[in-house]
C-alpha cells in the first residue's frame, strides 16, 4: 500500500517520508515490526514509544509515524495524536471493514456483554447472516470463539478482526465499546450504524479519576453513529440524550413515551416475562435470565435490532428463544438443597442488581462470596463491601484478581463497608479457599453467590494469569466431599 493512501485522514504537521513510499504493514510494538512497516510511536501510560523507533528501524521498518522529531535519520511523519493516527491508518490499511458491514456498538457499566448475546441470537435467527461479536467474554465470527484481552482490542488488532469478519461473511458486528477505547481512540474512524447506551454507574475511576470524564468517553460513541439507544431510566440518560443529532430510539420500563416500553412484568428464578409496547404494537417476552436488569437488557436488544432495520414482532419472537449467558446468574449444579451461582457483577450496581434479584427468590440465606480487583478503582471498595453487607446474610471476603497489589491490602479497603452493617462475615484471602468454606457451610434453600469472576477461568496475581475457574472447583469439591 502507498503511504499516501495509508495516512488518508490524519492530520501531518511535518514529513520527509515520499508519499509513494510502499508500506506493507502497521506496528506500534518494535519487537513486532517487520521490514517495510509503519511503526507508530505511541505516547503511552507506563511506556513511550518513541524510545523504540531505533529498534523499530532495525527490524525493518520504512516508516516512523510519530508525534516528535526522532533523535535519528530516518523517513519520519509527525502527527499531533499518534494514537489516533494508528486508529486511522489500521481502518486504511484493512480498507474499513465496518463499513463493509452493519455496525452495532454498546457502551454502559453493566449489561453490555449479555445484550450483546442477546442481539446476536436476534439477529442470526431474524437474517440468517453470520455475526461477529468483539466483547468481554470472548470475540467470535459466527460459532468461532476467538480468545480476547481486552473489551476492546487496540485499533490494529481490532481492524484486523473486523477485516477477518468481513472475510468470513459476517453481516453483522455487534461491540462492546469500553470507555477506555473511546478515551484512547481505538474505535476512531468506526462510524456505527447503531450505538446503545445501557446504564452508568461508578466503574473505572482509577483511569477516568472523575465521573464526569467517564461519562464524557462513553459519550463520544455517539458521535460517530447512524442512530442511537438510549436507557432512559438512568439517571445519566439526559447527559446521554444532550445534543444528539441522530435518529433516535428510547427504552424504559418507567417512562411510557419510551419508543420501547415494558410494563406487568414478572419476574421469577426461571426469568422474566414482561410486555413491550412499540409504535401501536405489543407483545408478550418471556426471556431465562431473571432480573429488572434483564428486562432492560432485552428491551434494549429490542429497540437496537429495530434500529437497525428488523421487524419488531419478529424480534419479539427471537428474544424469546434466546438463552442465558456464561457468568451472568449462571446456576452450578450442586445436586443439593442450596444453590450456588457465578456472576460477574464487579461494580457497586452490578453487585447489588443481582442481590436484588436473588434475594426474594432465596428460601434460606443468601450468602455472597466476593472481592475486588486489584490496581483498579480503590475507591468502589468499601461501596462493594457495603452492597454485599446490606442485602446478603452472610458475606465472604476473599480475592478477586490481586494483580500487583497485597490481596491483605485490598481486603482493608472493602471491609469499613461490611462493618457499616450487621451482617455476618468473614475473611478468606485465598478464593478457593473460600469457596470451599461456603460449600462446607451451606445450609438447605441457602443460595451462594460467587461474584466478581463470572465468565473468568483466571485469577491474576501479579502480572500472571492462573488458571481457576469457579465452575470446575465447585464440582471437584463437590464430587471429592460426595455432597
């Protein structure tokens, strides 16, 4: 590819690189680059790119695309955003791949990864099309499951799967869009046909420091989408709803002018059966997941899908067939009188929406087994720790994923929360450990909540991923015990 058609769209200050210039890929890490690259120094949070373009030069590369001067002689392009840039070039190079396809993206705290299963049962059985997923659990072309890092990969690798789901069909892509990957511009140049906006509550103040950025970087979808699904029973939703200048569709279950709204809604230990109302039409939903926050997450579904052209009776139809989701109220077979079940709720509402769910459907205790990341927002600490101590009957403290921090240390944090109530409690650092101590003290109609890891099979500690996944360790102890 010429260089001129690679840097089509970003904003040069200074260059001595030809236009003409061949390329043949992209890189920002300098032990990936191959002979005839771009490399991108990026200004980065714990390293600076810039420090590496010799090395980047010496694998091979044509091209340093950069935000300084470099130190040394080499065909260089200064651009004032160098992540940005990456973001365009890697949309250039793979020669934008989401517009080859219907976009849907989806940004809020919770709720993201189940609507975005939701939508892509919806829409396989409404069109037939093979869809592509980018999300938390794992990103998928079609029934290909293809491990993921991060919510939102960087711009390069996420280019690259798009152009991989264009190659394989897909009709479709749904994505979780991550206030981190608005914020750092790893969806740049992405113009979504679709956008929903499910809720906002206190999550990564460790990177946004203040509510008010998080919100702003959740905002910026947006501005790059053919229409937009808002929430509106959030209390950000006028924040959200500020200043929109696309087509527009709402969903509620409070506010029946909502464009989607759902009424006499019951909800039990199967699940949720609810009506929506839409236009002049309404039907009956009845979907496995149980919770308000279910029903919010299907209503949100609805309207996106519609939003993006299908028929709403149609629709209704697929919801109702839609299954549950790994690590959202998963239920693990004890064959016993209690029950114990894996979420991922990590957040203060999360963990409380759940809670919230369970606890008239628990005919014993309800007991919450819990921790909380480490090198992530301190500050929801001791929030968590008082969720789980006022509507739980017993808690237990353990780890979560520790990362480089002492698990000791993080259990302080959470525990003036626990101490603020009542509750029973007690202490485990180790998660195991832990879940083994739940097991051994379950009671009959006891429901054991294992939150925080959900579709997780790891615990980090330090920079180290080890393998745990709560599923397996419920049933191996289980069958070891012959409870």
């Amino acid at each position: 590819m010429l260089l001129s058609r690679l840097l089509s769209g970003i904003k040069i200050t200074e260059s001595n690189a030809l236009p003409e210039t061949e390329v043949s890929g992209i890189s920002y890490d300098s032990r990936k680059t191959k002979p005839g690259d771009v490399f991108v120094a990026i200004s980065g949070f714990e390293t600076d790119g810039h420090k590496y373009i010799d090395a980047a030069l010496k694998n091979g590369a044509a091209v340093i695309l950069c935000e300084r001067m470099p130190q040394c002689k080499c065909s260089y392009v200064i651009t004032d955003n160098s992540r940005y840039a990456l973001a365009i070039a890697s949309k250039n190079f793979f020669d934008d791949p989401a517009g080859k396809m219907k976009t849907i993206g989806l940004t809020g705290t919770n709720g993201k990864t189940t609507t975005s299963y939701l939508l892509k049962h919806i829409l396989e059985v409404c069109t037939g099309a093979k869809t592509g997923l980018v999300g938390t659990i794992n990103n998928m072309i079609g029934d290909e499951i293809i491990p993921t890092e991060h919510t939102t990969p960087e711009s390069l690798e996420l280019q690259k799967l798009l152009s991989d789901m264009n190659e394989a069909g897909c009709g479709y892509v749904i994505m979780e869009v991550s206030s981190h990957s608005l914020k750092l511009d790893r969806v740049a140049g992405i113009c979504f046909d679709v956008a929903e906006f499910t809720n906002l509550t206190q999550d990564h103040l460790d990177f946004h420091k203040t509510m008010d950025d998080y919100a702003a970087s959740k905002k910026k979808l947006f501005s790059s989408c053919c229409t937009a699904c808002i929430n509106l029973d959030d209390e950000w939703s006028p924040f959200f709803l500020k200043d929109i200048t696309c087509m527009l569709n709402t969903y509620s279950i409070s506010d029946s002018t909502a464009d989607f709204f759902a009424d006499d809604i019951v909800c039990t230990e199967k699940g949720a059966e609810f009506e929506v109302h839409h236009n002049d039409e309404t039907r009956k939903v009845t979907i496995p997941i149980p919770g308000l926050f279910s029903v919010h997450n299907a209503l949100g579904a609805l309207a996106v899908c519609c939003s993006a052209g299908l028929e709403f009776n149609a629709c209704c139809d697929a919801l109702c067939t839609a299954t549950g989701v790994k690590g959202r109220l998963e239920i693990v077979d004890t064959g016993d009188d209690y029950t114990v079940i894996i979420d991922y709720a990590h957040t203060p509402d999360a963990l409380k929406n759940v809670l919230n769910t369970l606890k008239p459907l628990t005919k014993g205790r309800l007991i919450t087994l819990f921790g909380c990341g480490g090198d992530r927002d301190r500050t929801k600490r001791s929030i968590m720790g008082s969720v789980a101590a006022e509507l739980s009957d017993l808690c237990i403290v353990t780890s979560d994923n520790p990362r480089t921090e002492d698990p000791l240390d993080i259990i302080h944090d959470i525990m003036p929360g626990v101490y603020a109530h009542d509750t029973s409690y007690t202490v485990i650092n180790d998660r195991i450990e832990a879940i083994h101590w739940a097991i051994d003290n379950a009671r009959s109609g006891d429901v054991i909540l294992l939150a925080g890891k959900g579709h997780e099979d790891y615990q980090i500690i330090g920079h180290v991923k080890h393998h745990m996944d709560e599923r397996e360790i419920v049933s191996s102890y289980l069958k070891g015990n012959n409870r």
